[in-house]
C-alpha cells in the first residue's frame, strides 16, 4: 500500500 | 510488516514500527500530515509524527472502519510532479519526476535485517555458541 501526502512524501507498506 | 517515509527524490526519512504482533492494517496521511495506522487485529488507530513518533492510539469499532482509511489505497501515488510507481526494468519501487524515474534509497537497513525476530534470536544465539566454545576450549586446557 502507497499513501502519497499534499507535500510529496510517500509512506510505503512493506 | 512496516512502513517507510520517502521523499518525491526517493530519499529514506523515517521508518514506522505499527506493532511487532502483526496482522492486517492500513496507511492513511492525515491532513496534518501524520501517518495513522489502522490494525484489524487490534481496532485501534495509531497516529505518528513523520519523524517517527508515536503520539497517539484510539480505538474504533470493528464495524465501523475509518472511512478515509478506504480512501486511500493503492491508487494514491501522485503529487504535484511526483509518482511513485513500480519500475518495469528493475521491478523496484521508484519515483518518477517528468522522464527521470529513480529507485527509493534503501531505508534503515539495522531495522529491517537486525532488529526483527529472527536477528534478534539469531545474535543471541551466536552469543550463546561463542560462550559454549570459548568455555569447552578452556575445559581442555
């Protein structure tokens, strides 16, 4: 699963 | 399972440890911008700072998952310039900005292969043997 914030980070489930 | 923190270069920032036990959950960015982890083992809603920080847990009713959790799946990998997407050459996952496309930078490294379960039993054990050995070397003697 990939979230990507209004900032441009990316949090990855891995 | 974890989660990791990258920047739109691909750059490691911080990793999120939700609960050794495992099991079922899901990601979501608030609208401050902390990351809420929501277990299906547990019900409860964990929210960390992006530095990593623990700062709160709720709990929620198995029947009534967080609706924003539904949201944001799979399909949320674009901002601005940045997506973020699986490499077909390399099959890594990498982000993309306009035709420059670039793998995440391995992250934590002593998180992932030292700190879990079996690093931990395996250096201990490691330990154990050298003492053993060192102790029947000595018996001989």
């Amino acid at each position: 699963q990939v979230v990507v914030t209004e900032s441009g980070d990316v949090f990855v489930k891995i | 399972d974890r989660v990791q923190l990258y920047d739109c270069n691909g750059k490691f920032k911080a990793a999120f440890q939700p609960d050794s036990a495992g099991g079922v959950f899901k990601i979501a960015a608030s609208p401050d911008q902390s990351l809420e982890i929501y277990s299906v083992r547990t019900n409860t809603v964990d929210t960390f700072a992006l530095d990593g920080t623990f700062l709160r847990r709720r709990s929620v009713d198995d029947r009534d998952m967080p609706f924003d959790f539904l949201k944001s799946g799979p399909s949320v990998k674009k901002a601005g310039l940045c997506e973020f997407e699986i490499d077909p050459i390399s099959s890594q996952f990498s982000v993309r900005k306009g035709t420059s496309i670039k793998p995440l930078e391995p992250g934590d490294w002593i998180l992932e292969n030292l700190l879990n379960y079996w690093g931990i039993g395996g250096t201990g054990a490691l330990g154990i043997g050298l003492m053993l050995v060192s102790t029947l070397r000595r018996d001989k003697l």
